[in-house]
C-alpha cells in the first residue's frame, strides 16, 4: 500500500490515470518526498506538472 497524501492533486492524478512518464517509477515518488509540490514537480521533471 502507498499513501499517495503528501504527494501534489495533480501528481496523485496522474498515477490514478496511468499518465506518468514512463520513467518514473512510483515508489520513487512516495520515498522522502519533498513537502513542497513545485519541488516534487521538479523531481519528476515533467512539463505538464508545472
């Protein structure tokens, strides 16, 4: 089980929808995310989460 609560609407979205990169991996996502969204935005580096 991942608790997907501390991650950005707009992430938790895109793996509800299976719309994440290809390389990237959830569990890399849900390990010591970073409190601050834009700052997760930028750990996925995705330009359709900024």
């Amino acid at each position: 089980m991942v608790n997907l609560t501390t991650l950005a609407p707009d992430i938790v979205t895109a793996i509800m929808d299976d719309t994440l990169p290809d390389n990237i991996i959830l569990l890399n996502l849900v390990v010591d995310p970073p409190a601050l969204w834009e700052e997760q935005r930028e750990r996925i580096k995705c330009s359709s989460f900024t």
